[in-house]
C-alpha cells in the first residue's frame, strides 16, 4: 500500500468513512485512527500497530456533546473537566454503551474518551459521522510520534494516508483520568499537568504504578522505549566509567562528564518546551547510534512529572 502524506482533511474524511486508517495530528502525539464503531476497523489498528488487543484504545471526538451517547453516565466532575480542559490533553474514563465494541476497550467496562485539540483533525472529525478510535501511531512499545514524518518513517505501506499537521504542540501523550468509589485517580499523567487538573478539580491520586502485566488500566512499565540503553538518575549517581559512545540527556544545561554528545531538553529552562522536544530528540539520539544515554530526570512538578515518567518508562 502506499502511504500518502499531506493536508486533505476531506480526502482523510473520506478513507475513514470507508472503513480505512487514516493517521492524524493532536496536540499530544499522532494518532492511528479508524471507525470507532467498526470492528474491521478497529481490528486493523491492532494489526498495523502490532498491538496486543488487551490495551485498550481511546476514542476522540470533537465535542463531548458527540461522545454523550457513548457513555452511561457522565458524572458532575467530568463535566467540570470537559468543560475546562476540552479540546485539550485530557482522557476520561467512563462507563460506556454498548455502542462502543469490546474490541476498542479490550473488554473493560469503561471507555476512554477523549477532544484533541487541533484544527485539522477538530474539522475532520466534524466531517464524520463516527467518532475514531486512535492510540498513538508508532508501533507497539515505541515512542509515541510526534510529527507526520515520525509516523511515515515507522508506518509507510502500512495505512493510505497521514494528514500532516505539523509538529505537535504538547508532544506527550494525554493525561488520563477516572473515578474508583467516587475518588478522583490519574492513571497516566501526561499533556495535562496535576497542578491544572487541582485548579478545577481538587488534587487527584495517582493510581498504582503500571506492572509489567497488564493491569485495569492496561498500561505497561516498559514502553515508550528507544533502542538505545538509557540510564536515569541525577548526575551525581551517574556511572564514573562507561565504555562506548555515551550521550548525556538534561534539562537545561550540559553535565560535567566525558561524553561524546550533550543533549539539552530546554536550554531556556521551559518544561513545556522541553516536552515538546522529548520524543523528537529521543528519535535523534536514537538514529545516531549511541551505546548508552545517560539521563537525567527533569524538576518534578507540571509537565516534568510526566517528562519524568516517560524517562523512567524508556529506562525500565
Ligand atoms: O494523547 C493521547 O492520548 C494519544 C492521542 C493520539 O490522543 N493517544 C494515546 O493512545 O496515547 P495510546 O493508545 O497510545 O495510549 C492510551 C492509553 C493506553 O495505555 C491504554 O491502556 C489506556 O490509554 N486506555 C485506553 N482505553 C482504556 C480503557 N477503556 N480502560 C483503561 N485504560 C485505557
Ligand atoms: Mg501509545
């Protein structure tokens, strides 16, 4: 198949109104998207991503008005939230309908439900009579893309059309949210900080970190990951000798350490720059044929709580 990359949104309407994958831009990462109420479709995006069909995908919308119908019951705080932060970096878990097929949910009783925010695909999706399923479109276990060309380097031959948006804004994935006995959790944090999700909400509780199997939230330890090895830990822990080509990966200025390459996140000390670049700059380093990345983590607080995790992640 060939992939054809560019800015058609009625061409990218029309592939998915027929049953085909279409990747589109967020302002997190790209999506993989397809018919969220067609299991051929949905099936396919298990198949091109290599994904195992017990994670589950998430289903976007432009409005939460269209996304009303798909789940049961809409409680007064996710309201609050979609009020807030809709289009943005939030996904809410919710019960829902039988409307949704198992498939998408991977058999959970809740739906993830999401309204990215950018104008092609807010504009695509209103083209639709359907809301798309869509997990990020790099293969299983990789770093999420965070450009079309991201998506045609990994996913060429395998959908017919990438709708180019740009680079994306936030660059991290959404932040993703539920209720368990009436309490506010984060499963994932992500594009959307705490500290943004406290100013409306009251201050959330992360929920058990991820396992290396497949937990409610069906989210793994070992994701996001390189190729390339990559140690995390401040840099006074960081190892006195290492052998081979060792870059070193920090936030806002170089490390005093023998390597062959500083990476800098955010020279300026900004953590939403420095997660816009995260992913784009590990894809870098990764081409470049290093034998081990030395990292360190970011301030922990806003976005660097989930720069942070998606380190860890990359390290596990
Ligand atoms: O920013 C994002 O969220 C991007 C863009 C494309 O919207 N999407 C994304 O999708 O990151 P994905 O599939 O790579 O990650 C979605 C996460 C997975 O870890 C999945 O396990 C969890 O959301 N998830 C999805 N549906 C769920 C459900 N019904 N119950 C529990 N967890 C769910
Ligand atoms: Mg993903």
């Amino acid at each position: 198949m060939r992939t054809l990359m560019g800015q058609d949104i009625a061409h990218a309407a029309s592939l998915l109104t027929a049953g085909q994958l279409v990747a589109i831009p967020t302002e997190t990462v790209y999506g993989l998207a397809g018919n969220a109420l067609d299991g051929r479709a949905v099936a396919e995006i298990f198949s091109v991503k290599n994904r195992p069909s017990f994670n589950p995908l998430i289903v976007h919308g432009h409005s939460a008005a269209q996304l009303a119908p798909y789940v049961k019951t809409w409680p007064t705080m996710a309201q609050t939230l979609a009020d807030a932060f809709w289009p943005g970096p939030l996904t809410l878990l919710l019960s829902k309908t039988d409307l949704i097929p198992d498939l998408v949910t991977a058999g959970n009783e809740r739906v993830a439900i999401r309204v990215p925010n950018h104008p092609f695909t807010l504009s695509l999706l209103r083209q639709l009579a359907f809301p798309v399923a869509a997990p990020s479109a790099n293969p299983f276990n990789y770093i999420s893309p965070t450009s079309a060309q991201h998506v045609h380097q990994q996913l060429a031959g395998k959908l017919p059309y990438i709708l180019d948006g740009g680079p994306t804004q936030v660059g991290l994935e959404s932040t993703i949210v539920g209720w368990e006995a009436g309490q506010l959790l984060v499963y994932r944090v992500g594009g959307l900080s705490l500290e943004d999700i406290a100013s409306v909400a009251g201050t959330p509780t992360l929920a058990n970190q991820p396992t290396s199997s497949p937990s409610t939230s069906g989210m793994l330890k070992r994701h996001y990951s390189p190729h390339t090895r990559i140690h995390l830990s401040h840099v006074a822990d960081w190892p006195m000798h290492s052998h081979g080509k060792i870059a070193t990966l920090t936030f806002q200025s170089p490390p005093a350490y023998p390597a062959e390459r500083h990476f800098l996140l955010s020279p300026a000390g900004d953590l939403a720059e420095a997660a816009q670049h995260l992913f784009a700059l590990l894809r870098e380093i990764d081409a470049l044929g290093f034998d081990l990345i030395l990292a360190e983590p970011v301030p922990d607080m806003g976005l660097g709580r989930a720069i942070n995790d998606r380190l860890r992640r990359a390290s596990a």
